[in-house]
C-alpha cells in the first residue's frame, strides 16, 4: 500500500472534490472531510465531516465567532479536532483509503490531527488534502511514508477515483 497526498491552491475546490470521490468510490473510504461554510457567499468556516457516518462537527470559523485554537483568520474547534480525530482513527484498518482532509499549518506544528494521521501515514492507506503551499514543508517531514502526490488541477472526482483503484 502507499499514501497519497492531493495538492492544490486554496480555496480551489479540493475538499469538495475528495468527499464527492469518497461518495462514488468502489473501495471503501472512512476518515474526515473538511467541507467549507459559506455565509452570504463568503466562506466563513469549515466543518468536519466523518465519511463513514456523515455526522458533522463545526471546524472552525472566522476569528472571534467561536472558542478554540486560533491559526490564520480562523479558530480551530477542540470538539471539531477530537471528532476529526475519532474519524481517522476508526477508519485506520477499517477501510481501503483513510481521508484526512486539511492536514493544515496546526498539523504541521505536531498539533491537531498530526499524531493519529501520522498513523494513518505508517499503515500506507492515508489520502491526505494539503494546501500547495505546504508540500514542500510535508515532504520534507513525512516524505519517508512514500506518498504519490496528485496536484489539483481540475481533475474530477471519477478520475480522482480511478487513479486510487489502480494504485491500491
């Protein structure tokens, strides 16, 4: 087995596209989708959504709106952590393809999810999302957990699909 990590700008349509090939895929998918909120058409947050159950926690939200760890313009939810954590965990060894979608700037300092994705990494069936920006930082710390990177670039969630087939 080997993990993958899909790579693309912010905002681009990553974590839709990942829960929509999640939904269609022939294997089985589990872990944790991070859909974003939009409020009058400016997005505002995202929430963590468990792909085996599709309960749903808030993430984070726009500074100031919620409690939490703040990284960026947002605060990270300890509740939407814990549920994206619980997610990963119970997929690890339960399904062909963990997804751990963003694995962000709080990951990449050791924090969040970075300890239960890092054991998704070792088991070889992790489907991390990352924002272009930070590849060279991951690959770098978790390159060693042989990832195939797939860069977003308008690619759909059928063929996203396809290419996981063919590699697992």
């Amino acid at each position: 087995m080997r993990n993958f990590l899909l790579t693309g700008k912010i905002n681009s349509g990553k974590s839709t596209l990942v829960y929509e090939m999640a939904k269609r895929a022939t294997f089985s998918c589990g872990g944790i989708v991070s859909l974003p909120v939009f409020d009058n058409g400016t997005k505002t947050g995202m929430d963590a959504v468990d792909i085996m159950n599709g309960k749903t926690k808030i993430l984070a939200r726009l500074k100031g709106r919620i409690d939490g760890i703040d990284v960026g313009r947002y605060t990270i939810s300890q509740d939407g952590l814990k549920h994206g954590e619980n997610a990963i965990r119970k997929a690890i060894g339960n399904c062909d393809i963990v997804v751990i979608d963003e694995f962000g700037p709080l990951e990449m300092e050791g924090r969040g999810m970075a300890k239960v994705a890092e054991d998704a990494f070792r088991r070889g069936n992790a489907f991390v999302v990352l924002r272009e920006g930070l590849k060279e930082r991951f690959m770098e710390k978790y390159g060693q957990y042989n990832f195939k990177v797939i860069d977003f670039d308008s690619i759909s969630a059928d063929e996203l699909a396809k290419i996981l087939e063919r590699k697992l």
